[in-house]
C-alpha cells in the first residue's frame, strides 16, 4: 500500500517516502555506471589500435579525450534524491533538498527498515 504525502503528489519536494513512509533522504546525482564504463570500454578499444599502429599520441589523445566526455556527461546529471530505508529512487522537477549521502545515517536507517519489513 503506497502513501503519497501532498507534497509527494504535488510533485513540489520529497518529505516522506511513498514506499516505506520514512522522511529521510540523500541525494546523488542520477548516475548510470554502465554509461561512463562504456564511453572507457569503446575508448580503450579505438586507442588499443592506435597503439598497435604506433600511434601513441593519439592512444593517449582518445582515452583522455573519453575521461573528457565522462566528465561532460557527469556534469550534466540530473539530482536523485533517494530514501535511506528502502533506496527508493525520486526523479522530477521538484526541488532536491536532500543532504549529501551519509554513512553514519544509512547504518542506523537501514537495519531499521529491515527489522520493519522482515529481512533480518
Ligand atoms: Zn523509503
């Protein structure tokens, strides 16, 4: 059973988890590792027959020139914010308010919330 607070539904902020209804947030940025692995794999790979041919420079151009475009892609992330307990993730338009993720915080939500549904 899911509950939406009204500023849930409004799509305004996240004040309260719809999923586990706890009111604890962190937020990243919307990252998918898959992405930056790929842009380094098909790098890696062009550079390699760069290499092969002699041509280090230019090896060495492409694989910095994929950092160059991981970074790019990094700046442009959009901001996840994500609930402690359940790792519920939020996208939208709403204003991400969220602290930073913090360890200290995770280690007390989380066992918290699988005492709740049952895993430990
Ligand atoms: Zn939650």
């Amino acid at each position: 059973m899911l509950s939406f607070s009204d500023d849930v539904r409004a799509s305004t902020k996240v004040d309260q988890c719809p999923v586990c209804e706890g009111g604890d947030f962190y937020m990243r940025k919307d990252f998918d590792p898959k992405v930056g692995v790929t842009v380094i794999v098909i790098a890696a790979l062009i550079s390699a027959g760069f290499y092969f041919y002699g041509q280090d420079l230019i090896a060495y151009g492409v694989l910095g020139g994929a950092a160059l475009i991981d970074l790019f892609i990094y700046s442009r992330l959009k901001d996840l914010t994500v609930c402690y307990r359940c790792h519920a993730e939020f996208r939208g338009s709403f204003e991400h308010s969220a602290p930073p993720f913090d360890l200290h915080t995770a280690d007390e939500l989380e066992p918290e919330y699988e005492r709740k549904v049952g895993k430990r």
